[in-house]
C-alpha cells in the first residue's frame, strides 16, 4: 500500500430505508479505516431530486450509530472537506463538466425528454451514444452557431459524456483483480443535468477526488458504472489518484438465486433493513433488525461474516476485533448467502456473551413496552442473568421474565391437573408452612429441603419439582426452579404457592 493516508466512504443515497447490504459496505469501510488508522467519511450522495425522500439522511446517520460505525467526517461533523451532502456541493462539479466539454470529452445535449422517449420506443436497444449520438440534437452534430443559440438562449441542456469508440478500460479491483470493460457497450451517460445537478458519475468521481479518497468499497452492483469512472479520472487528469476499488459480493437470497431485496424479506418474514423504516408517501412500515430484537454487536458481527472470515472457524467478533483482524484478501469474490437463522444465532450468542448491565436498558424497554413495571435495579439485573442464556431476541425477554414480576395469571393446567392428587397438596401445604419459617430463601438449601419433604411425604421429587415450577412461572419453561423461588423471596414464593393450589385442585 502506498503511504496516502488511507481515506474511505460510505456515500449512500437518501432514497430510503438502509439495506443491510448497504450497512455492511459501510461497515467495511469502517473496518478497514480504522485497521490502517485512516479516516472514514460519510457522503450524502442527494444529488437525484426525484428521489430524495425526507428523513432518509437522518435515518442513515441514526443506523451508524447503532452500529458503532461512527464516520470520522459526515455532514453532521463535518471536517476540512465540507461540505459532505452533494447537493451543498452543487456549485463545484459545473465547472469539471464544462472543462470536459472544452477538451472534446464531453457534450452539450439538447433532446427532450420527450425526444428522448420516442427514440427509446422506436429504436431497438437505444442507447445515447457512438451510434445514435449523430443524428440527436447536442453539440456534436449541430453546427456550432445552433449550439451558440440554443446555449444563448439557455436552452435546457445536459451535459453529456462522449465515450470512445472501440477501446478496452480496465482497473485492478481488489476483490476480483483486473477488470475490463469495451467502451462499445457503454453509453453516453448524462454528467450534469439540466437543473445544475450532477449525476452520481460526476459527482462520485470528483467528490472522490477532492475529498482525497485513498480506497473506495462498493457493491458489486455499481461494477458497471466503473468504466465511465475510470474514463472520467483519466479525462479529468486525475488518475494518479484514483481510489482503489473493491466492489462487494452480492448479499443474495437464502437460496441463492439473485440478489437478497426487500420483497424476499417481507415474503420469507425477516428484516432486510437495519432499522425500521416508515415511508411517509406511502405510509408503508418496513420492518428492521433493531426493532425485532438484535443487538448491534451481533447485527455488525452477522453482516461482517457475509462475505469475510478471518481464515479460522471463529465467527464472533466485536467490532475492534473485526478492525484489527480485518483484511481484503479474505473477502470472497462469490455472493453471500443471507441465512436469518444464522442471523438470530449470532444475536443468542452475543445476549449470552455480554453482560446482564449491557442488556438493562433494551430489556427495560421490551418489559415496559408490556406494561411491566420494574421498580428494583439490582433485581432487574439479577432477573437478566438468570434467564439471558434462554433469549434469541430482545423481546424474549419479555416472554422469559415476566412471571420474575408479576404473579402468573395463569398456569398450564394441563400439565398439572391430569396427575394432581391429596397427597400434593398436602406437600404443598407443608411446603408453605417450612418456607414461612425460614429466614431468607437460599437455592442450595430450598433444594435440600424440599427434596426432603417429597421423601417424607412418600413422593418422588420429580412428581412435585414440575408443579412447583408452574405455580411460579405459569408453564413448563425457565431456569432451575429453586434460582426461581430464591429469587421471588419467601414472601411471594408462598403466595405464589397458595395461590396456585387453588387453581390446581
Ligand atoms: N451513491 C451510491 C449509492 O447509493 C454510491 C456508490 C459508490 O459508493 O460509488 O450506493
């Protein structure tokens, strides 16, 4: 690597909800920045006004930080190269336009767009272009005192590449190695349109050049627009300092037959954004991975894994680690297979590697959500220890911990009843009476006690173990029961008691 400053960007558009595609390139940005202590910049590429969608920017800047994917330099920290939203910038990319025109590497174009339309109807495979570009009206087909005219007369014009004839554009990617494209296939794509605004081509390639990006990662998806790039970087004098690309595998479908979209989440019932979505137009909520319940280390942790590995079967990473072990070589020129059940794996595995104080604040919300008050701290906390290790999603905890809070309001009577007999509630009784005398509940010792009682009253401890575990919980599920009852307190373990034999009987 030469020794730029390494200097990548996350340049999203704000046209909508955050595909996690669009978070890991992020991400892998990020990654590598911080692994070649370098900075990592957030461009707000908003230079398409049609569609630009309100809220869409904040909404981004809101995902990263979820994530922890914090840009040294965006628009809302902005650094020596404000500013960071393309449509602040518009002022700047006339003049490269206009100096493309002057050098012969450019054109006026001057076509309707209803012109334009009839063309693309009546034209097989039109394209704007070596072929067609002489008979359409720009620059390089009329005579100059037309184009004087129109020009003096503020004609509506775009400005528009003039892509050579027969020639091989190639660049070394450094995912795929050397790339190549025929300029024959390319057309003449717009670079500054009729409203001022640069195109995405223009805007990316200069914007890119003056913000001195050292690296550039992409998705793969943009691999065709590469050519006209590169054409742009060499026209403009620039090349020496072109980025070096990687463009991205594709993060496909569970099968892996095309692209993952956000249709094949909403039809195979999983999020496809990071965070929920709400489109204002159509009044239509897209749903995320935050609000179903992921944590942000094990989101960034499962995006890092599509597409990368470290070379070991370790799979769990946060996200210094991934910095540090971070490297191109290891991303994989093949797609990524999306698999949610992975995806909700790495989510149990993170709720079971940090720790219970991590988890307060989120499980506060999912119980509050619920209508669950918690009023003591330190038990909050012991509750999320005790039952953490049984949580795939945040709103498990809901479903795990409830009965840790308020009395079960009802029990699995099925479980229970079919086998209820005197001499259980007999022990239940004498239970209540021995649990009254005890100063404070201890596990160990409740265990001992109880065992002891079953073998007094002639009854098999695990005749009486599963009901006592549905009068405290309501059902057949939760950790070891006398952590439970230790944990309810003597007070509410007898209630809990007395009041279940009623139901029981
Ligand atoms: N604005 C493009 C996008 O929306 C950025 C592509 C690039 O990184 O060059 O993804």
């Amino acid at each position: 690597m030469s020794d730029k400053k390494v200097r990548v960007r996350f340049a999203p558009s704000p046209t909508g909800g955050l595909h996690l595609g669009g978070v890991r390139t992020a991400l892998f940005n990020y990654l590598f920045a911080k692994k070649n202590k370098g900075d990592f910049i957030l461009r707000v590429e908003d230079t398409d006004q049609n569609r630009y969608v309100e809220g869409a920017e904040a909404y981004i800047i809101d995902c990263l930080n979820w994530c922890g994917i914090i840009p040294d330099e965006s628009p809302v920290t902005p650094g020596q190269y404000a500013p960071y939203r393309q449509s602040e910038r518009k002022s700047i990319y006339r003049e490269y336009a206009e100096r493309l025109v002057m050098q012969g590497h450019a054109y006026y174009a001057f076509d309707t767009a209803e012109e334009l339309d009839k063309n693309r109807k009546e034209i097989p495979n039109f394209q704007y272009g070596q072929v067609y570009r002489d008979g359409l009206r720009n620059s390089l087909s009329l005579p100059q005192h037309e184009v004087d005219q129109l020009l003096a007369d503020h004609t509506p014009h775009v400005i528009r590449i003039k892509i050579p004839a027969d020639q091989t554009v190639s660049f070394t990617d450094m995912i795929r190695g050397r790339v190549s494209f025929e300029t024959n296939q390319v057309d003449d794509k717009v670079l500054l349109k009729a409203d001022g605004m640069p195109t995405y081509h223009l805007a990316v390639v200069v914007d890119d050049y003056l913000m001195k990006i050292s690296h550039a990662f992409r998705g793969e998806e943009w691999l065709p627009s590469a050519p006209v790039h590169l054409l742009l970087w060499d026209y403009l004098g620039w090349k020496a300092n072109m980025p070096q690309w990687a463009h991205l595998p594709l993060i496909l479908k569970p099968d892996g037959h095309g692209k993952l979209s956000k249709r094949d989440g909403a039809r195979l019932g999983f999020p496809v954004y990071a965070m929920n979505w709400f489109d204002a137009k159509t009044g239509e909520l897209t749903p995320g991975f935050r609000e179903l319940g992921f944590l942000p280390e094990a989101f960034v942790n499962l995006l890092a894994t599509l597409g990368w590995n470290d070379g070991s079967d370790r799979e769990i990473f946060n996200i210094d680690e991934l910095a540090d072990k971070f490297s191109i070589e290891r991303i994989s020129k093949a797609g990524a297979k999306f698999d949610f059940e992975k995806a909700k794996w790495f989510n149990a595995e993170w709720i079971k590697k940090v720790k219970g104080e991590r988890l307060k604040v989120e499980v506060r919300k999912v119980l509050a959500d619920k209508g669950v008050i918690i009023k003591d701290d330190a038990y909050l906390l012991t509750v999320i220890e005790l039952i953490k290790d049984r949580c795939t999603l945040l709103p498990d905890f809901y479903q795990q911990s409830a009965y840790f809070f308020q009395t079960p309001a009802e029990y699995d009577l099925n479980a229970v009843k079919p086998k209820w007999t005197d001499e259980k509630t007999d022990f239940f009784n004498s239970l209540a009476v021995m649990l009254n005398s005890v100063e404070t509940l201890v596990a160990a010792d409740l265990e001992t006690s109880f065992k002891a009682l079953a073998e007094e009253k002639g009854l098999k401890t695990g005749d009486v173990m599963l009901p006592f575990r549905i009068m405290l919980v309501g059902g057949k599920f939760g950790p070891h029961v006398f952590d439970i009852a230790a944990l309810l307190g003597k007070d509410e373990t007898i209630n809990r008691v007395e009041k279940a034999l009623v139901a029981f009987k």
